[in-house]
C-alpha cells in the first residue's frame, strides 16, 4: 500500500516546501510530514523541513516509556536531504553534565552551549538513540525513520510559549557526548544503515530485507510493489515476500 501524507505544523516549520509536496496555505509552517494510514504499526517515515531549530530535546527508551505507560520507547535516525551552508544538528553534549548542572543550564539557556553543534551536509547519515540530547538546526531537509510513539520531551525551547518537560527529560537523558560510531557520510554506496535491535535501515538500488515488512522511501527514481508506485516524497508499506521493483534509490526500513 502507499502511505497517505500527513502535513504537520511546527513553529519552526517552512511556508515553502520542495515541489514534490503540497504548497502550504499563505498562514502556515509545515515542518513535517508523516506517512500515515497503515493503522496500528511500529515505526514510522517522516520528512522534516526547518526555518528554525528545533527545540533541545530527549526522548525515553523501551523501558523508560513502559514505566510512564507508553508503548515503547522512541530511537530514531536521520538521513540528510538538503543542508544550507552552516546548517548544524545537535547532537549529545560536549562533555558529561551532572543532572542538577543539565536542569540549571535548561532552565537558563546555557544549555545551547552545552550541545555539540555538528555541521551537516547532504548524504550524512545519523542514528540517535533514546535518551540523546539533541536538536535539528535550522535550513534543514531531512528523513526521518523512528520507533512508532509521539513522546517528545523537550529541556529548552529558545523562548517559544510551549510546555517543558524537565523532570521527565533529565530523568531519561544520558547527558553526556555523542559517539562518532554512530554517523556516516552515505554518498552514493550500498550500505546498512542500522542493523537492530529495535529496527533495521538500508540504503539501496535494489529490493532488500525481503524477509520482513518493509518501509520504501524513494530518494530518486520510481519503484513498484504490486500496484502501487511511489517516487521521492512518498512511502510504501510493502508486505513480507512482496517483490519490489524500479530503478530508484532508496531507503527501505523494517522492524529488526
């Protein structure tokens, strides 16, 4: 099946998006896209489009979010589309931040320089893990494949009249430096991208991870699955055992 494309507004979001999706209406700020109609799933595709940064965030892991009566937890990753010049992320902290010294720093704003600001560029390749300090900076264009549960708790929000969640967010942050081991630049390579435990993402031309059910996110070119077609700005869900084929690029996720 192809998904259908939710249009989600963010403060942070754009009034223009690339023309593959829907023009905004003149008063709103699109800054995601979900793909959205396969019911009840555990992962779950999604464009991100920014003007602003987002806010310093958190999000808590399978056990974490039991204990608070969600589902599961939320890992996810982010594969770069397009990044203005200067364009960063935020990703972990520069050093080891005690939990009394990380609320402090939230609630003054020296938590912005707290963060490791990494400049990005087109093809690079990031996977967060649950408790992650992070932040997508502004002039961004991103996918974004995660874990199926909307638990977002934000540390720092730039003055924007949302609600924190301090207590919960420090509770489940592991405050500390993000590793290398966990970016790439993809380029144009066949390559896996994340291999478990909580779900599995490669980067191809070809039809991979046939023995699961499967996420399709066209990057370039078209690809089938029975009689559905999907270009880039779309998603198909695509059974277990059901062939795809087309000659685009790809990203193809499923749960691990």
């Amino acid at each position: 099946m192809k998904f259908s494309r939710q249009y989600v507004e963010k403060p942070w979001g754009r009034t223009q998006l690339p023309a593959m999706f829907d023009a905004p209406q003149p008063d709103q700020r699109i800054g995601e896209v979900w793909f959205t109609g396969g019911g009840d799933l555990p992962l779950l595709a999604k464009y991100i489009f920014t003007s602003e940064r987002l806010s310093i965030q958190v999000h808590p892991d399978d056990d974490q979010a039991r204990e608070r009566g969600l589902p599961q937890g939320k890992n996810e990753c982010w594969y770069i589309l397009e990044a203005d010049p200067g364009a960063t992320l935020g990703l972990g902290l520069k050093r080891e931040v005690p939990s009394d010294e990380l609320r402090a720093a939230a609630l003054d704003g020296s938590i912005e320089e707290l963060m490791d600001w990494r400049p990005v560029a087109a093809g690079d390749f990031f996977y967060v893990p649950a408790g992650t300090v992070h932040a997508i900076g502004a002039g961004i264009s991103l996918v974004e494949f995660q874990q199926n549960v909307d638990v977002t708790y934000r540390l720092y929000d730039y003055g924007r009249p949302r609600e924190l969640h301090l207590n919960d967010g420090i509770a489940v942050a592991s405050a500390s430096p993000y590793s290398d081991g966990l970016t790439s630049h993809v380029g144009d390579d066949e390559r896996i991208l994340v291999d478990g435990p909580y779900f599995k993402l490669v980067h191809t031309h070809a039809d991979a991870l046939e023995a699961w059910q499967r996420w399709v996110m066209p990057l370039e070119g078209e690809v089938r699955a029975g009689d559905d077609v999907a270009v880039a700005g779309e998603c198909l869900l695509v059974a277990a055992g059901e062939p795809l084929t087309g000659t685009a690029r790809m990203l193809i996720g499923a749960r691990a």
